[in-house]
C-alpha cells in the first residue's frame, strides 16, 4: 500500500508540474560543468525542492559547489535567508543530464526536502541534534551520529536511515516511509498513519503507535515497549 500510494502521489506531482510548465519548461542541453557558488552568509537549516540531487559533506568549512547543465545553472537557485540554505530551481527544469549540488556544512538543525529532491550524506554526520522532514516524494539517505533525531515524512516521500542515536522521534503520514532498521537507538517513539510505514530498531525503550493503516516493524529487544495493533516485531 505505501508504495502504492507513493507511486500515485509521485505521478500526480510530475503531471501537475508538466501541465503547469509545458511551454516553459528548460531543458538542458548537455553540457555538463561545474561551478563554485559564493557563500555571503553562514547556514544551518537546508531546504530543498523540485527534483534537486543533494550531497552532503560535514567539514571544518561551508561550500556550494553547483554540477549541471550549463544553460542550468542560472535556473538553480541557492541562497541563504535567515540562517537557512534554500536551494530549487527559478524555472521547472523539464529534463537534464545532472543537476547535483555538493554542500558542505559546519553543523546543521535542519533538513528539508520536497518535491521529488533527493538528498544524500557522503559522510557520517556527527553533532548532537538533527530534525529531518521530507514531503511530496523527496527522499533522503543519511549516516548519522547523534544524541537527539526527530524526522517526519509525509505524501509518498521516504527517509534511509544509518548510524546511531540516543533518543529517536519518527512520524510518518500519508504513504511515506522511514527506514530506520539500521539506525541504533535507546529510546525510540513511532507513529505512522495513512498507509506509511516504518522501521525501526531500539535497545532500551519503545513506544510505536500506528492509526488509519499505518504500519510499523521494530527490530532490537527493547526492555520497555508500548504499542498498538500494527505493530510488529522483526529479525534482521
């Protein structure tokens, strides 16, 4: 069912955008090179949208580097407003050979990803806190270290989780998913509705409650769980 609805949701999106752009749409002509963005300000949320590959880099120094289409890089947008990147495309960009953006970051809050973008971590990334929302059919792949997650998903979009975490906050709506398996956790709390799904795995504590067929499946021996029904233990 999850994938399912994501399928539907993602199809709807595309159809929506090509109705909307079809006499102005880009289209890049495959050239492909790279640029080196400047960085006026510092930042320390991310937003992201429209179909956008992003690769995260935890480093000592912040950097935008921008691969396309050459006649794409004046349609991709990264700017900083309030201490948060916003990085999306001016024009609905109709097809394209590349359209990566390479980030990287001292420390993040935030991550948030819509409309079909894709963002990924080349590295693990270490610091105490981290909140993650993805909507709309994006997707995010990410190695973490953390004392402190909280992640939400809605409309089709999905969450790949690694690393490890003390405290882990999942809520997944509306045929997304977070899979968090691979995610090593204390204390974990889950919600999922609508048809999401997700994983997830805790050692201490447990607490996964799903509605409105919403699905959740727990790894680990936790010592304390409190759950209801759609909720199902699992082995690795």
């Amino acid at each position: 069912m999850s994938t399912l609805i994501k399928i539907i949701i993602t199809s709807i999106l595309s159809v929506s955008l090509f109705s909307c752009n079809i006499n102005t749409g880009v289209k890049g002509n495959g050239n492909i090179t790279t640029t080196t963005r400047a960085l006026e300000q510092s930042f320390n949320q991310i937003e992201v949208s429209s179909g956008l590959e992003i690769y995260l880099t935890q480093s000592s120094i912040e950097s935008i580097l921008v691969e396309a289409d050459e006649n794409l890089h004046d349609v991709i947008i990264t700017e900083v407003t309030n201490n948060i990147l916003k990085i999306y495309p001016s024009k609905n960009i109709s097809s394209s050979a590349v359209k990566k953006i390479f980030i990287n970051f001292k420390n993040l809050e935030k991550i948030k990803s819509a409309s079909g973008s894709d963002v990924f971590s080349t590295n693990k990334i270490r610091q105490n806190a981290l909140i993650l929302q993805a909507a709309s059919g994006s997707s995010m792949h990410l190695d973490l270290e953390l004392m402190e997650l909280d992640c939400s998903t809605s409309s089709g979009s999905d969450l790949q989780l690694q690393g490890t975490t003390t405290k882990f906050i999942a809520k997944a709506a509306s045929g997304s998913s977070i899979d968090a398996k691979n995610l090593h956790c204390s204390n974990a709390n889950a919600q999922a509705a609508s048809g999401a799904n997700i994983r997830v795995e805790a050692s201490d504590k447990l607490v996964a409650k799903t509605s409105s067929g919403g699905h959740i499946s727990y790894f680990g021996t936790p010592n304390k769980i409190n759950k209801t029904k759609g909720v199902s233990a699992q082995t690795k």
